[in-house]
C-alpha cells in the first residue's frame, strides 16, 4: 500500500470518527482538518488556519445568507406565510389533486422567499396537515407532497445551498441562482403531475374543491405582495443592477415593509425573526469554517487531485463516471444533512467534474438536486421527520411511504438535466450582468 492510498484510508478513519463521536458536522470537520494538520503535513502550517477562518468568514458571497435568512423569516414568523398558503390554494384547487397541488406550490414560493428547506417545509406543514386532514385527503400523499414541497427551497432562488457552493468553489452566485429557475418549474411539473395522475386515477386520495372566480381574484392579488418582491430581488441580480448580496439586503428590507404594511411587524416577531437568523446563520458558518480547515487540509495531502486523476483514467463515458457521483450524493443523503454533504463532498467532486468538463454551474444545480433527495429518504431525511412531527402520527413509515414517489421525480428530474444541461445553463448564459 502506497503513502497516498494509507493517508486517504487514516482520513476516512478520522472524519468518520469524530462524526460517529457526536460532534456537530462543522466541529467534526474542523477537528480532523486540525489533526491533519498536525500529523500528516507538520511543518508548522498549522499556523495558516487562522488567516483561512478570517478569509472565509469575510466572504462578501457569503454575507448574503444572513439576509436571506432573515427575509424568510420575517415572512414566517409575521404570519404573512400563511397568507402567502390561503393565496395559492384557489390558484391550484380546480386542477385534480385539489389543496395537494397548493404544498407544492407554495413551497415553491417559499423557496422563493425562504432559501432553507425544513423552514419552509414546517411553514407549508403546520398550514396544511389540520386542513387535508379535515377534508379527508389521502395521508400518504398529503406527507409526501409537504415534504417534496419543501424541497424546493433549496433550488427555487434564492438558496443558500446555492450561496455555500458559489462561496466554495469561487462561482458566480447570481448565475447559480438563476440557473436554478427553470429546473425548479421543471420540479414542480412533475410532481404536480404526478399528485393529478393519483387523483384521476384514484379519485379517493383527493376530493374535488370547487372555487369561485371572486376567491381566484383574491389569490392573485394575495400573492401581488410578495411575487413582485421576489421578481425585483431577482431581477436586480439578472438585470447587474445589484450583487445577490446587495439583492438579498434589498430582500430583507422588503419583507419587513410588508410585514409593517400588513399590520404584523411587531417587536417580538422581529426579536424572534433575528434570533432565528443568528441560530441558522451561525450553524452555516460553523460548517464552512470547518469544511474550509477539512479541504485545505485534503488539498495540501494532494488527496483530490489524486482522486480526480484515478476516476479520470477510468475506461468509462464521462456520464458513467458521474453516475458513481450521484450514487455517493444519495448514500450521503441517507445519513447527513444537506449542507454538512455539500461542503463535506464538494473538496473531492468539484475538481472530478470539472475535469469531465463539465459547467461548473451546471454541476452546482446537479448536487443540489441530489442533496434535496437526501431530505426525503430513510433512515435520517429531515424533511420528513419535519411532517412526521407536525402531524403527531405515532409511526413515520406513512411518511416515508409518500414522500418516496416525488424522491424517484427527483432522480428524474437529474436524469432530465443530464440529458439537457441547457434546461440550467440557458438562462444564466442571457443574464445582462
């Protein structure tokens, strides 16, 4: 066994160590970054790990991610969520699948709005299983269609999985965002799709709504509020007008004008809102801080370049190679959360793919696809337990048994965008900016 092969084999045994240990993600990346430092590489380089802690935590990219979360939140925690729900529910409920449409949908928009997942899937939740339980919809469909929902935060821009891995891999954040537009109507289609199909075929799992022209009015001009707030922070970042930190800031400055134009801008809703935007924003740094400790440390042992040059001289197509890298995000998924895959897993795929040649944009909405299918499957997904808990059921199995159908749409959805790349590359390659 050559000293290479032994140094990548000790890794995996430290990483894995201190994550069975309990550790928090972030911690347990930084603790195995630092003994890396210490015992393979020596030479006193130790030292750089501090300039790297300021270096990152000074990131402009990354100092949009406070503002996001907090435009989200402000939403949330002021109510206007749930009248961004009662908004879509007439727009969606003549199509068959009735008030099942209106999770997904809605968590589109809050993915708009929002940028985390389990934020809005516990939004979407806590509004819609009293509502579907009351009207007898199916139970496994209602969970399913809630937590795939949720999902959607992640890809609909703004994401903050799509700000970490602009921040890591020294990509364009705006074009990543509006990379993600399309693949996230593309989402959206096929799990509505798959939600009618159900109800025709089954009319049982979803009763007919019936709705009056009066209340589709109301919805549209509902949801008027927060969609042109959403079109202008969007817009600024497609148009150059303005960074998507200078968007998100503009964001969350929005949302507080609506909830004071609401009448539910109250001192404790923005106490609530700014704690909960520390909390998550000081856990997304813990991790890039450690994630940053954990690559630098993989890139000095040269294990990427390593790595990257063996998958490389495989007798595979590219696409078969990348194959196994959707099979490793998926196994990741079933035990990690979302972001502690994407920085854990970025220092070893992003130089595989981009020597396959593939866009480094393109590969961006690619994992993060495949870390949303994460969230919904077993043992750990967390959007699921999210729904699991909101609908006090004593067994998870029924939700877990919902949520699988719209996670194989997913794989289908990164079958999609292997076969048509164009789907996220075109409307970044138009940005004016």
């Amino acid at each position: 066994m050559d000293s290479m092969a032994l140094a990548a084999i000790v890794v995996a045994v430290l990483l894995f160590g201190f994550l069975l240990s309990g550790m928090w993600v972030g911690l347990a990346l930084a603790s195995a970054g630092i003994f890396i430092f210490l015992f393979l590489i020596g030479d006193n380089q130790i030292a750089m790990l501090g300039r790297l802690q300021f270096n990152q935590a000074n990131s402009f990219v990354l100092s949009a991610v406070p503002f996001f979360i907090f435009m989200g939140y402000v939403l949330i925690n002021s109510g206007l969520s749930d009248m961004v729900y009662d908004s879509v529910t007439p727009l969606v409920s003549f199509i068959p699948g009735g008030l099942l449409h209106t999770n997904v949908v809605a968590g589109s928009v809050f993915g708009a709005t929002c940028g985390t997942s389990t934020a809005g899937t516990a939004a979407v939740g806590a509004l819609a299983i009293p509502q579907l339980r009351k009207r007898n919809y199916d139970k496994k469909l209602t969970y399913g269609s809630i937590a795939a929902g949720g999902t959607m935060s992640a890809l609909i821009p703004p994401s903050l999985t799509f700000i970490v891995y602009g921040a890591m891999v020294n990509e364009s954040v705006g074009k990543l965002f509006i990379a993600g537009i399309l693949p996230g109507v593309l989402m959206t289609v096929l799990f509505m799709t798959y939600i009618a199909t159900r109800a025709i075929t089954n009319p049982a799992v979803a009763p007919k709504e019936t709705v009056d022209k009066a209340r589709l009015v109301r919805g549209l001009v509902g949801l008027l509020p927060v969609g042109l707030m959403v079109v202008l922070v969007l817009g600024a970042i497609y148009a150059g007008v303005a960074t998507p930190t200078e968007a998100a800031a503009m964001g969350g400055v929005g949302a507080l004008i609506l909830a004071a134009g609401y009448k539910r801008l109250t001192w404790r809703v923005f106490k609530t809102t700014t704690l909960d935007t520390v909390k998550l924003t000081s856990m997304v740094m813990i991790l890039v801080v450690g994630a940053i400790y954990f690559s630098m440390a993989l890139s000095i042992l040269r294990l990427p370049s390593m790595l990257t040059a063996w998958l490389v001289s495989l007798p595979f197509h590219r696409m078969t190679i990348f194959a196994f890298v959707i099979v490793f995000y998926i196994v990741l998924g079933m035990f990690m959360e979302g972001t502690a895959i994407l920085l854990l897993s970025l220092p070893l795929t992003f130089p595989v793919a981009m020597s396959l040649g593939f866009d480094p944009v393109w590969f961006g909405v690619m994992v993060t696809v495949l870390i949303q299918v994460g969230l919904l499957t077993p043992p750990f997904g967390m959007d699921v337990f999210i729904v699991h808990k909101l609908s006090g059921d004593q067994d998870i199995v029924p939700a877990f048994r919902g949520a699988f159908p719209f996670m194989l749409l997913m794989l289908v959805t990164a079958v999609i965008l292997m076969i048509w790349p164009d789907i996220a590359t075109w409307l970044p390659s138009k940005m004016i900016g």
